[in-house]
C-alpha cells in the first residue's frame, strides 16, 4: 500500500500522475469521492464531495461495489475489476484497477483506468500464429448482426455451446453460422480457411473481437466483479 504524508501531498502526486483526458478518481471508503480527473467528471458525472453510490449509474450495482471493496478492504490487496456501467441509457464496460493508499491516518481507494482488459494467453500469443494466406478478391461480403455477434464471441475463445447459450440458439444453428456463413464469406474475400480455429485467428486478426456488437450489450446487465488481484 502507497503511502502520503497528507492530503497536499497527495493532491500535487495525482496531479503529476494523470492527465485531464485520463478516467481516474479517488473515494474514502464510505464511497465519498476526495479527488478526480477532469475526463472522470465528464464521463461518469462524479466530483468530489459527491458519494459515487448516489450517481444513478452506480446506485444500480451499489451492493456489487460494496462486495468488492469490502473483498480488498479485508485482504488488503489491489485487483483488475469490470464494471458494466448504464450510462446515458446504454451499457458501459470499465475496466479498473483498484488500489488501497494511505492519505494520513485514513485508507482511500485510488481507481483508474485499465488501459485494457484481461488478455488470453492465445490472444497474447495471437502473432505467433502461421499467417493465413490472403489471396485476390474482387468480392464484397456483408455480415448479418447474428454473424458479428458469433464472429466476436469467436475471436473472444468462447466455444460452440457457449455462443449457443448467450445468443439463446442451437449448436447446430452456431455450426451453421459459422461454417456456412462466416467461413464461406471469408473464402470470398481471398482467405483460405476452412475449420473454426483457422477462422476464429483471421477474425480476431482483423478486428471482429475488439467492439463487442450492440445486441451483445443489449444482453449485458450493469455489474462490478474482480477479475483477478494485483
């Protein structure tokens, strides 16, 4: 745990620590927000002085946020958490690294940023793969929101039966998307490929498993948990 003499000194370190454009913020542990970025108070609509339990975008999941602090609270330790925030009508998903400090004689929680989330190992090691050979197409393809929403999920490791249960289908129904549809577009685009690991690589190398598509969000309801500890 970090420690400050006193609160100045604190103030002049999250000063030097975070740009204006950077989501950062710190609250007692009563959830009273003492310090925050310029961007915080622009995207999240909290200000110091103000309980960050009392923002209706938090209040939805205040006993989740309760949950996990009073977790790090009691073993003194720091985590990777998520939080899927409703903000302005619209899910939100946050990554935050959460961190006890001493400001003084009292424990804070510093809470910024991730700059990104938990990575697998097969997406860490997502450059090491054999290149998948792209050949000339004059074909243009469109893929329908169902094929984005499994395109995604693919790119993001979950199975055949996974996919199946968050997109309430059948297996069968996932198979068809994606040895039917999917894989056949990317034929049409010059890609050779013709099993779902070969696509589920292409997909994740071109982009599909970065912005999870607006009918997965939909899904989403608002939550805080710890991923893993720091």
């Amino acid at each position: 745990m970090r420690n400050f003499e006193h609160e100045l000194a604190f103030a002049v370190w999250f000063s030097n620590r975070y740009f204006d454009d950077e989501v950062a913020y710190v609250k007692t542990l009563s959830h009273e927000i003492a310090f925050a970025t310029l961007h915080t108070k622009e995207t999240l609509g909290i200000k110091p002085k103000m309980n960050l339990l009392d923002n209706k975008s938090f209040t939805i999941i205040r006993d989740q946020i309760m949950q996990v602090d009073e977790i790090l609270v009691k073993n003194m330790s720091d985590a990777l958490v998520v939080e899927s925030l409703l903000i302005n009508g619209s899910i939100q998903i946050f990554y935050w690294t959460k961190k006890l400090i001493k400001i003084g004689c009292e424990i804070y929680m510093l809470v910024e940023q991730a700059i990104t989330g938990e990575l697998s190992a097969k997406k860490l090691l997502g450059n090491h793969f054999k290149p998948i050979p792209r050949y000339y197409s004059r074909h243009q393809v469109r893929f329908s929101n169902q094929e984005q929403c499994v395109m995604y999920l693919l790119a993001n490791d979950f199975s055949i039966e996974e996919i199946a249960s968050l997109l309430f289908i059948t297996a069968g129904t996932v198979r068809t998307h994606v040895y039917s549809k999917i894989i056949r577009k990317l034929n049409m685009l010059g890609y050779e490929i013709s099993n779902k690991e070969e696509a589920s690589q292409l997909i994740e190398l071109l982009g599909y498993g970065r912005n999870m598509p607006d009918k997965l969000l939909k899904s989403i309801r608002p939550s805080s948990y710890i991923v893993r500890n720091l």
